[in-house]
C-alpha cells in the first residue's frame, strides 16, 4: 500500500528504539498525562451531566415552570365574571404547554406535640394533580384522599420526622399573617389537620411544602369557593420558559379570557431555581478549563520531546534534505510521530473515560468509597457522547498544536553545517 514518504518515517520515528531514555522517559510521560487527562474530563464531565439532569428531574419535576397569579384583578376570589377554568383551557391551548394546574398558597407554621416548623403551605385540587411527581413518590397515603378526608394535609418524610408524625397523626397549621377576633382578642388563624399522606422526592420540597385540598386552603386563608388565586404551567422543555411566556404576551388578543390576563403576573422557575442552575453550570465550566489545562500541560510535553528528537536526529534530516527532501515533508515527518503519541494518549483515554463513567458506581462499590454517607442513592452519571467527542478532538487539537514548533525548527536544518561536522 503506498504511504508518503514524510508519514513512513514519522511512524518510523515513533516506534524507534534508539532514543535516549530521557527523551524516551518524557515522551511516555506526555502520553500518560494525556490518557489520564482526557479520561479524567470525561468522567468527570459524565458526572456533572449526572447531578444536571437530577436537578432537572427532581426540582424542575416539582416546581412549577410558569406561575400565572392575579388573573383575576383581586387575586383572592375566583368570583369572578371569567373563571380560572376557562382561563386554564386557553392556556392549553398554547405551544409547548403540557400541563395547567390551579392552586393557592401561603406561607404557615406547623406544629405537631415534637415540633414547630415554618412551611409553605399549597392548596391543590387532586384531579388535576395526577401527573404532579408526588404522586409518583408517595411513601404512604395518597394525594386522592385530600379530596376524601376532611382537613387532611400531604407532607414531606424529611418534614414528618422532624416534627414526629405519620399516618393518621394530627397536626396544627398556624397562618401568622392571618388573625381571627375571639374573647381574649386577636389570635392567628389556625387549624387542626391529619396527615393524609408522606411523600419522599429527595429535594428541598421534602422539607419545606405541605398540601392540601384547595377548599379547606381556601377556608384556612378565609377566601370563598376553593380559593383559586394562580395557575401553574408544566412546558415540555422548562429552559424555554420566558419564550413561552412571551408568546402568550403576543397572541393574549387571540385567547378567549383575554381580559382576565390584563393584569396577569407571569413568573418563571428562573427567577427562584434560576442561581441553582447557574451555579452548577459554572462549576461545570470551570471543571473542563482545568481538566482542560491538564492534558494541555502533558500535550505541550511533546513539544520537549519532539525538540530533542529533532537535536538527535539532525544528522538524518540533513542527509534526507540533500536526497531532496522538502521542508513541508521534515515537518510532516515530526508532526506524524508527536500525532502519534497524542493519538495513542486521546484513544486510550477516551476508552477509560468511557469505562469509567458508565461503571463508576460499581467501581465505587467495590473499592467500599461511600461519596455521599448512608442512605443515599448512587452518584448519577450521565455519558454525553457529543461530550467525549469534544474532548477527544480538543485533546488532538492541543496534542497537534504541540508539534508545529518542534517541527518548524527541523524544517529549518542546514544539511551542509551539519553534515561537516558529521
């Protein structure tokens, strides 16, 4: 099979034996620092994609991606000339939404005889609730009996053992910006309520949300009918959020409640879960720059070693100069061998990388490394192969980079001074 000349001597070059063992030394060692770089990026890379798509499932999956409050004008009774329901069809009908819910909300204490804890307390209606991730992640009960059970509540595990109840216990809702008028004068409104059920998502929502029926809200906070004062929206893709909001700006006209939209308030899950996601994206970031600066170190090692291959063999380049070698072929002859190595580094770091991503909770397993201390699930991972192919030519790139000075400086051997003094 033909092969140029300058790439036959490069992969010669590459695998000669007569090196000295310290170029032979630096050369072996700019290959590792690439391997281990390279594998090192796509772990943890694979990592971070892990913890982004848990953070999207498990607080995306929750919160609300759209808020839509004071549709009405008053934002306190749903008494009005244009319901929310008919509002809520309008909004389905909308580009990219794929689900709208009515609820209430104020901020409670709640009380139990073990504890008292601050929470926010949600008024839901069951029905439409069927596809709420808690439904999915209920330890015991269940959203439907709000509906059946008077003056029932839902809370989070991590909630209900701190204040020390399950199933059936009775529990106090205190509203302390709400205050009723009796004999000993004006006291917060409050209510006894029964654990109806104990949901376990793993969040922050554990800890601090409570739900109930939207009727017995609506009594709690003193409001007529079930109380209805926002609607939230579910997109098929949450980041598109404030597009979405901005298209229902423009088409309002064109809804049949438009009216009720007039003095609408849109809020977006950015502007509450928003500096989360930024943070981890940063960290991300910040993450490739210096993995990214480790297997430029090791890349730009083969600079020292193609420099002194090219000081051992400057005998050779002159004599192949004076065969008639070009210039353009002594520098593809070293740009061949530092590729080499860079390749062999890229390729086998890449296989690890990938090895160890999609088997690092094993790997963890069978060392006995318990990251997250007990009773936590494994550490996600999640292997992007657009970001291994990123990471691989970006090493090639560095790794090709590395080859031009060296190369350059054989290219520039005068065969006639060096060939004297041979």
């Amino acid at each position: 099979m033909f092969q140029p000349i300058s790439i036959f001597i490069g992969l010669r070059y590459s695998r000669s034996k007569s090196h000295t063992g310290f170029v032979s030394f630096i050369t072996f060692f700019s290959t590792v620092g690439i391997l281990l770089g390279v594998a090192a990026l796509i772990t943890v890379v694979s990592v971070m994609n892990g913890f982004e798509g848990e953070l999207k499932k498990r607080i995306l999956g929750i919160v609300p991606h759209v808020i839509v409050s004071d549709f009405n004008g008053k934002g306190h009774s749903i008494e009005q000339k244009q319901p929310w329901q008919n509002l809520r069809e309008d909004l389905l009908t909308q580009p990219h939404v794929l689900r709208v819910t009515p609820f209430l909300e104020s901020e409670a204490l709640i009380q139990s005889s073990k504890g008292l804890q601050g929470v926010l307390v949600q008024g839901i209606m069951p029905k439409y609730e069927q596809e709420n991730i808690i439904s999915t992640h209920m330890v015991s009960g269940s959203l439907e009996s709000l509906s059946t059970q008077r003056y029932s509540l839902v809370l989070g595990q991590s909630l209900a053992n701190k204040l020390q109840v399950s199933l059936g216990d009775e529990v106090r809702l205190v509203l302390p910006n709400k205050s009723v008028f009796t004999p000993m004068g004006r006291i917060p409104v409050q209510r006894v309520f029964t654990v109806a059920g104990i949901f376990h998502i793993g969040s922050q929502v554990d800890d601090a949300m409570v739900y109930v029926a939207s009727q017995y809200g609506a009594k709690l906070l003193r409001r007529s009918g079930d109380g209805i004062d926002k609607l939230r929206l579910y997109l098929d893709d949450a980041f598109n959020a404030k597009t979405v909001v901005k298209n229902i700006a423009q088409n309002q006209h064109k809804l049949k409640q438009s009216k009720s939209l007039d003095s609408a308030v849109f809020s977006t899950w950015n502007e509450s879960q928003g500096a989360l996601f930024s943070a981890v994206k940063m960290e991300k970031n910040m993450m490739w720059l210096m993995l990214s600066l480790i297997i430029a170190v090791a890349a730009f090692n083969i600079v020292s070693a193609l420099v002194m291959v090219v000081v051992e063999k400057q005998a050779e380049i002159g004599i192949l100069q004076t065969l008639g070698l070009a210039r353009m072929e002594v520098i593809k002859i070293f740009i061949t061998q530092g590729m080499v190595n860079g390749l062999w580094g890229v390729s086998l770091g890449g296989l690890l990388g990938v090895i160890l991503a999609l088997n690092l909770n094993n790997i963890l397993l069978v060392v006995g490394a318990n990251l997250f201390g007990l009773g936590m699930q494994d550490l996600p991972v999640k292997l992007e192969w657009f970001d291994v192919l990123t990471i691989i030519l970006s090493a090639l790139a560095m790794s090709f980079l590395a080859t031009l000075y060296p190369a350059y400086q054989a290219s520039t051997t005068q065969p006639a001074q060096v060939l004297r003094n041979e």
